[in-house]
C-alpha cells in the first residue's frame, strides 16, 4: 500500500469546508507542485446540494484548473466528503471516477474524529493509499 503525505494544514481546510456545508456532500480541488506535494485546497460548490451527491459547479471547477495552471500546480487530488457513512467510494464515485492520474480523498464525517482516506479509481478498479497527515 503507497503512502501519500497531506500536511495537516490542508487536512484542516479540507475539513472546515465539509463541515461548512454539512448536511450536504462538500467537494473541491487539491493542488500541487509538480514534484507531488500539495500545498492548495480550493472548495467547490456541489451543484447538487445533496448529502448522497456531489456535481461540481463546472464555473467554480474551471476557475479552479486555470488558477492551478496559473499557479504552477498540478490537480494532484479531488476530494469529497460522505457526511453520513464511512469514507470508502460509492459505485456513484466510482463510476464518475474521470481523473485517473490524480488521487481521490474522501473525508467521512459519521465518525469523531473524522476521518480521511485516499483512493487511486482507475478503470472500476479502487485502490486504497495510506494517508498519513504531517505537520
């Protein structure tokens, strides 16, 4: 199992925004460097303001790849929070899965402490990451 490294500070982030729109499925971006080191969360809207679904908003999704770009990042993950169950993708998910070369983080919320987790998704296929939170 590969290990990932997310620094606390964006783990935090991310969290902020799935509680801030919590009942609903929260969603965004995480950008970083080339070399793989993330260093940008960017919160999304869901278009769908559902807690079983998550669309982004495709303006908010786009502005988000041209800031990436202008910044020199690369889309390194996408995230998203189940706000009722475990942080382990839906068939939804899955099937949805269109970015093969980036990560996929789920947090879910159903738990104290929540908890987040990193996927590979590629062809119906999920592969779980150790996700190890570093200060």
């Amino acid at each position: 199992m590969e290990e990932i490294f997310l620094p606390r500070y964006l783990a935090e982030d991310l969290l902020i925004h799935c509680r801030s729109v919590f009942p609903e499925e929260a969603c965004g971006l995480v950008g970083s460097a080339p070399s793989g080191h993330p260093s940008l969360i960017i919160p999304i809207t869901n278009s769908l303001h559902s807690p079983v679904r998550y669309q982004m908003d495709t303006r908010e999704q786009f502005d988000g790849m041209k800031r990436l770009r202008k910044e020199g990042l690369i889309l390194w993950a996408i995230f998203h929070s189940h706000p009722m169950s475990e942080a382990y993708p839906s068939p939804t998910d899955l099937r949805l899965a269109f970015y093969p070369d980036c990560y996929y983080l789920i947090a879910g919320l159903s738990t104290d402490p929540p908890s987040i987790r990193c996927y590979s998704m590629i062809d119906g296929n999920i592969d779980e990451h150790r996700l190890k939170i570093t200060d």
